[in-house]
C-alpha cells in the first residue's frame, strides 16, 4: 500500500494547488492526480480532493462533491470570492470531512466543517506594494489636509452603492467628494474609458485602455507587474481626499467578504467607512486592525437592516468636521493598521498552518 496521501486535482486548477503544495513543503509526502477514476481506485492510506470554489458558481459543483465525499478522508474547498450562492453551499455541505478556506469569516455557526482563514486578496494585493514597488507608496501624504473629504469610488452597480450615489446627489456633496460609478442604466458591468465620472484610471498607468474592459478585476500590466486592475492604489485620487469610504463587494448579514478595497485603504494610512457585510469592522478587529469607533460611531456596522443609511450619517458628519484635527486623531490608528497589513504573513500565519494539517 503506497505510504504517501494521494490527492486529487482538477486538472483546471493544478497549478494554482501545485503552487501551494510547494510553498507548504508538502510535494514529497503526496501523489497528485487529475483523473477521478484514477485517484479513486489508487490504494492510499489517505486521501484528500482540493479544490477552488468556481466562481461563477456551478450548480453541478454540489453532485461533483457529493460523489468525492464518499471515499475521500477529507475535501478542502479555498473559497477567493464568497457571495450568497458560495455561502449556500457551504451552509448545505456542513461535513465532518470538508474544510473550507475562505477570504473572510462567516456569521453563523457550522456543526461539522472546519472554517479556516485565507485571505488570498490581503496576500495578492499587499504583494505588490511590499515586494514589487516598495517606493510605490511613498508619493502618499497621508495625513495632510486635502481639498476634498471622501474617495467614493463605487465601481459596479449594486443596491448598496446606488444608496451611496443618491446621498451623496441629494444632500448636493459632489464638491466634497470624488465619487464615480458606472451608473448608466444599460452599463453595469464595463466602464467607458474616458468618462471620469464612472472610472478614474490609476497615475503611471501606461498600458493599452482597453474599451471592452469587463470588471475592475481584470488583470492588467501595470508597472511591468501583472495585478488585477482593482488592486492598484489611486494615488491621484488619495492626495486630493483626506479618507475612504469602501464599497465592498457585497453587503449580505450571514458573511464577511475582504478584498482589495479595505487593503487599499490601509496601505493608504487613510480613516475608511465600510459599505459591506454585517459585523465586517469586528471581523478587522480580530484579525488585529483597528477601526475608528473613538472618531466616529460605527455602530452602522451592527446594523441588521439599512446599513448603508446608517453609515452615511458618519460621512456627512466627517464633512462637517475641522479636516486637521481628524487626521492627527486617526494617525496612530492608521499607522498600526498598516503596520498590521503589511508585516503579517497572511500566507503563512493564516493558511499555509491550517492546510498542511490536512496531508
């Protein structure tokens, strides 16, 4: 009987899966397969499926696990996006033997699965910044005053932004912010290269625009690195307001969900209001961020309902408040958050620790 786990792979992701077998140290102790009936009829002493949550998500996905679940000591499912239909089936396969990965924290309970940590878009982004272009932060000026208040950059269309949009229109505080949003009625998705009031392209930006852009998540070449376009800090954007409010991807109650905006920010050393999940400033909170809740009530962030109405009455108050004292009152916060950001290994501390338990 061979001695090492076999370990199956779809074929799709075995690169992304041999990456990190090499990085946990682990290609000595395991057989890789990509085809099923290879892998199942393969006599080990232990077998383990990996695989990436699909996103879009695929309802054949559920009969694909079910099926493994039944001869495989264990599963693990990394989860880089996490949206109703990924939480779904997570809630739905509560298993003793599926362990799920995910970029965030989730808001109920789970009987049998093991959650852990991999906060895969802290890694990718901060790479960029520490590692890349480590002067690249330098051209911030943090905790000057600046002509206007809030960065609202809203990105896509969803109800939680188009709260933001409306406030901002009908409380008249365009000159107090700079706000885009692909806002067109038939334009939701793609933004028009040369319309600044949907997309703002980031400074030292050199490469093709390209107009058939679809989602700020694309991967460009930008600096001689490639890096989704949402990853890159709008500078241009940073020097002429003093904070951030970060429209998160999604803004459900059950799930947290961390992406490149709120690593933005806090690269940016910069006082942010989030737009997002329930609960999302206490799940920063325990991973060791601080938020700013002796500056302004963040209480927006137990909202069950109305989240977004909530937290606006926090930027209008910002608007309201003497710009200098506010920034010297966050510095301290801001430096520790970005001291957070960038000295953990988030690889390391948080998933590569838990993952190769499994093996």
């Amino acid at each position: 009987m061979m001695q090492t786990t076999g370990v199956f792979v779809p074929r799709g992701t075995d690169a992304l899966f041999h990456f990190h077998f090499a990085k946990c140290g682990l290609e000595s102790r395991i057989t890789v397969y990509n085809d099923v009936a290879a892998f199942r009829n393969s006599q080990h002493v232990k077998k383990v499926a990996c695989y990436q949550m699909p996103f879009p998500f695929q309802d054949e996905f559920y009969q694909t696990i079910a099926d493994l679940a039944v001869y495989c000591d264990h599963i693990l499912i990394l989860c880089s996006e996490l949206h109703g239909r990924t939480v779904d089936f997570i809630r739905r396969n509560d298993r003793a033997n599926i362990s799920y990965f995910i970029c965030g924290a989730l808001n109920f309970d789970m009987q049998h699965s093991a959650i852990h940590p991999w906060h895969d878009w802290f890694i990718t982004t901060v790479h960029f910044y520490k590692y890349v272009q480590p002067h690249f932060l330098d051209q911030l000026d943090a905790y000057s005053e600046k002509p206007r208040v809030f960065d609202i950059l809203l990105g896509t269309q969803k109800n939680h932004r188009t709260v933001v949009y409306n406030h901002v229109k009908t409380k008249g505080l365009d000159d107090q912010v700079i706000m885009t949003y692909f806002n067109k009625p038939t334009l939701t998705q793609t933004f028009d290269v040369d319309d600044t009031d949907e997309w703002i392209w980031p400074e030292g930006y050199t490469a093709v625009k390209d107009p058939n852009t679809n989602w700020t998540v694309t991967i460009v070449d930008y600096q001689g690195h490639r890096m989704s376009l949402s990853q890159i800090i709008p500078t241009q954007v940073y020097n002429q307001t003093a904070y951030s409010i970060v429209a998160e991807t999604n803004a459900e109650n059950d799930w947290v969900f961390f992406t490149e905006k709120i690593v933005k920010p806090i690269l940016g050393r910069r006082l942010f209001i989030v737009l997002g999940n329930r609960y999302y400033l206490q799940a920063l909170r325990d991973l060791g961020f601080k938020t700013f809740d002796s500056i302004i009530d963040e209480s927006y962030d137990n909202a069950e309902f109305s989240r977004p109405e909530v937290a606006m009455v926090q930027l209008d108050w910002l608007c309201s408040q003497p710009q200098a004292e506010v920034l010297a009152k966050i510095k301290p916060i801001c430096d520790h958050n970005y001291n957070v950001m960038m000295n953990t290994d988030w690889y390391e501390e948080y998933f590569k620790s838990k993952f190769v338990t499994y093996f």
